[in-house]
C-alpha cells in the first residue's frame, strides 16, 4: 500500500502541471466553483460554463487514463487506485479552494483542518 501512496502521490503532482497551464481552470478553483474530490477527480460545485466543463472533462480523462495504466501495473482496481491519489490531492487543496469527501457535501478549506479521508495513512 506505501507503494501505492507513493505512486500516486507521484501522479498527483504530475496532474499538477495540467491543471496550472489551463487559467479557467486555476480560476475556477480559486474561485471555489470546481474542487477537489474524494474519489480523485474534480467535481463541479456549481453549474460549470462550457469552457469551464470541457476543461474539467479533459483533466479528469487524463487522470482517469494515468489512473488506469498504474492500476494495473500494481494489480488494484483504477477506482482504488484514484482513491488512494485523492489523499495527495486533498491535501494540496489551498484555503478557500472547495473539497469533497465522500461523506459529505462541497465544503472550502479553511487554513490548517485536515481534509484527508479515512482510508489514507
């Protein structure tokens, strides 16, 4: 499992990059209208625009195939493999930018609270 954490910790900062290059993505996020979710993809807190769904639409494919490829190099299924780099992605979530857990609704990271989900070490 540590391998797994550190793989997908790996890919989380891969993402990052994608993420950073596309401003109404950086913008949305800010802004608190798309945020990071428990399940390892990004969600929309509020009706997305278009461009805004489109751009959130490409990120999530991207990471659903990064997911893939090392979900099965390490024999786990891709929906624990994604569970596992959301405990990376929640945890860079910045203040004031939303987040999901799985046992609750869209909620904005205060400051220093701890956003991880049960299941990650």
């Amino acid at each position: 499992m540590t391998h797994i954490l550190m793989t997908a910790a790996a890919l989380a900062v891969a993402g990052s990059p994608a993420r950073a290059a596309d401003p109404i993505v950086e913008q949305a996020l800010s802004a608190g209208t798309i945020g990071e979710q428990w399940d390892g993809y990004l969600g929309f807190v509020s009706a997305p625009s278009g461009d805004l769904k489109s751009a959130v639409d490409a990120i999530n494919i991207k990471r659903r195939a990064g997911y893939t490829q090392i979900a099965a190099a390490r024999n786990v299924t891709v929906d624990q493999f994604a569970q596992t780099t959301a405990c990376s992605t929640l945890r860079a979530v910045k203040p004031g930018q939303a987040y999901k857990l799985k046992d609750g609704g869209w909620q904005r990271r205060s400051g220093s609270e701890s956003i991880t989900p049960d299941y990650c070490g």
